[in-house]
C-alpha cells in the first residue's frame, strides 16, 4: 500500500540530529539531488498547511520504516508521511527497486507568505500542457481521454485493474518534438532517481518499447481548471491529478506496475520468454 493511513516508524521529529543524517544518507541512496529536494518540498508545503490547518500538520510528521533485516534479503524501506510515500526494496543482492513513488503537492501553488509562488511539481505540469498544445487537433482529440479530470489518480492501490489497456495519443503517433517533451515529462519523475537506479530505469522502459507507451489528458486545458495525465506504457504508469481545492491540490505517482514493491513480473516474462 502507498497511500499513507495508520503511519509506521521513527519520525523525522523524533530523531536525534545523528539520526536524522543517516536518514538523509539513506535517501541520498536511492535518489538524486533533484529528488532530494522533491522532499524537502513536501515538508516544506506541510509548514504552508501548518499555519492554515493547524498544528497537525508537521514536517516532523514524516515516517522511516524498515521491513526485514538490512542486508539479509529480502528487506527494504519506507519513508512516508502526508503527500509522500517513498518505497524502497531489495529482493536480492545487487537488485533494487523504488517504486511505488507517491508526491502530492497542496497547495499547488501558494498564493501567499514566505513561500508564495512555489510550486513543487509546477514544471511537470507545465511540459505536459506544452504536450497538448504542440498537437495537432485530432491527435489532441486522441490524447483526451475524458472532458472531466477523474478527481484523484486512477490506480490506487488494488485498483490497477481500473486503468484498462492503456489510452491516449501513442508516442509513436507523435512527431518527434513531441515525443520528446513526453521522454522529459517522464524524467521528471524518473529523473529523481540516483544515476545506477535511473540507468536501470531507462532500460526498463526501452524494454517496454518507448514508442508504445501512450499520452492521456483528461479535463480542463485552462489553467487553473481541474485536469488530469498519465503516461502509460505495458508496465511503467506515471500519473498526476490536480482537481481538489479548487484545482490547487496534486496527487501524483510513479509506478512499475510489474515490479512495485521489489516485485518483477515483466523481468520474469523476459526470463522465460526472451524477447529478440
């Protein structure tokens, strides 16, 4: 499961300084600087919400979990909290795997304070927008899969089965300027992967075969209006909601819908069916 409930672990807030470094380290492990500092924003947004919901909200209010034993496989890790869920395993020695990752991003854009104009997940929207409008009309068409943004993303967990066979414009449909600006919507959330795991990543996804992956939008192309996307390949699914609050509230999530939680069904399909 990815979507925070009942929390587990050691709070940031609780650790002692010596602690709370180890804890950096160990996300240092698995992320680059550009995923770092998608933390560090999280956290940052829980302070916005401190001072206009109250005290529950608590950038301390951030959970490590550990399941197994380090280096006796299989084990791994967890970090969650509010619009966060960091998930971490070792299935053997020498794989890893990093997904489900869940970002969430309220307010979307702060309206006022110290931090007015921030917007944590702000360039992913823009590229995607930038994807629309350089279609044509009727690939537009094809790329919009519903008038009404779905109000939150699509495959929660045991929800997968709602996806369906993926929608939208195929990359291969697309022009190659196009296509490109799809390859960097997708690097911005596998670009928060450290360089062995984003490597590992990009194969994984060549493997798929890029050029079947598909585009989607749902809702409103103003900004400021409720919408949705997803990029959708056989098992990589990235998607991104912002319709809560008044269109100012993202959920958003990367996932490997054949690996999630160490798990690798398409490895296996691979191993015994190679593909030439």
């Amino acid at each position: 499961h990815y979507i925070p409930r009942n929390r587990s672990g050691l709070s940031l807030g609780e650790m002692r300084p010596v602690q709370a470094e180890a804890a950096h380290a160990l996300f240092a492990t698995v992320l680059d600087r550009h995923g770092l500092e998608l933390l560090d924003g999280v956290r940052l947004l829980e302070d916005v919400l401190r001072e206009q919901q109250g005290s529950f909200r608590d950038p301390g209010r951030y959970f490590v979990s550990v399941f197994g034993a380090p280096g006796r496989f299989p084990w791994g890790w967890r970090f969650e909290g509010h619009h966060l869920s960091l998930n971490v395993t070792l299935p053997t020695a020498g794989e890893i795997s990093a997904t489900p990752f869940f970002i969430g991003a309220h307010p979307a854009i702060v309206r006022d304070g110290a931090n007015k104009g921030f917007r944590l997940l702000g360039r992913t929207e823009d590229l995607a927008r930038q994807i629309m409008t350089s279609l044509s009309e009727a690939q537009r068409q094809a790329a919009l899969i519903a008038n009404r943004s779905f109000g939150e993303i699509v495959a929660s967990p045991q929800r997968e089965q709602d996806l369906g066979q993926p929608r939208g414009l195929e990359l291969a449909a697309m022009t190659p300027a196009a296509r490109g600006l799809v390859e960097a919507l997708m690097d911005r959330f596998l670009g928060t992967l450290a360089p062995d795991l984003l490597a590992a990543q990009k194969r994984r996804v060549m493997e798929q075969g890029l050029e079947r992956f598909r585009f989607a939008w749902a809702g409103s192309l103003v900004p400021g209006e409720a919408h949705y996307f997803r990029v959708h390949g056989p098992a990589t699914l990235i998607e991104h909601d912002n319709t809560q609050n008044n269109a100012n509230h993202i959920h958003s999530v990367w996932r490997d819908l054949a690996a999630d939680f160490g798990h690798d069904a398409l490895g296996d399909h691979y191993r015994r069916q190679p593909h030439r």
